[in-house]
C-alpha cells in the first residue's frame, strides 16, 4: 500500500518536473526565431509604407479600376479607405396620454 502510494506520489513529480522544464526552458530562451521573424517583419513593416507601393502596383490600378467599374464609384472616391457612416437622432414627441386610473382607481394625471 504504502509502495503504490509512493509509486504514484513519484509519477506525479517526474510529470510536474517534466511540465515546467519545459516551460521554463523557452521562457530561458533568448529569442524564439519565429517570433523573432514575426517581430522584424512588423518593423520592417512600419518602416516601409504599404500603401505608397500599392499605389503605384499596376495589378493593384487594374483590379481597382474594375472594381470602380462594377460599383459605380464616382470620380475622385478612393476606394482605399472606408467610408464613415454618419447617423443623425430622430426628434421623438412626448404623447399625451391624458388621465391614467391606475390599479387601485386613482386618477394619475400626466
């Protein structure tokens, strides 16, 4: 009994110490090389702008001229930045309801 007990007390330390090696051994890292790519992709990123090289691809021109022409767009829209939806608030009027009797009949006046 007291070996089974003892047994099972071992198998759950080895786990345990085999978990947090493992986790500990990549936060010991000093980088990852894929988040590392991941990181001077995005600088690289910020440093060149997207948008100018888009401007002047000719694939992109085609693709939004076309785009232009299913949608009717009209001279001068750019089709490259998303439109701001405005919404205005509706006047509501109060109603006059008049005399109310309310449940135990009184007269409630508004």
């Amino acid at each position: 009994m007291l070996a089974s007990r003892l047994a099972a007390v071992g198998r759950t330390v080895q786990l345990q110490v085999r978990r947090n090696f493992g986790a500990s051994a990549i936060a010991l890292q000093k980088a990852d090389p894929i988040q590392q790519l991941f990181l001077d992709k995005i600088k690289e990123y910020r440093q060149n702008d997207v948008r100018k090289e888009a401007a002047t691809d000719p694939d992109m021109l085609s693709e939004l001229e076309r785009l232009k022409g299913m949608y009717k767009v009209q001279e001068g829209e750019d089709m490259t930045t998303l439109s701001v939806p405005t919404y205005q608030d509706i006047g509501v009027e109060n109603i006059d309801l008049g005399t109310t009797t309310s449940a135990d009949g009184v007269e409630v006046t508004e």
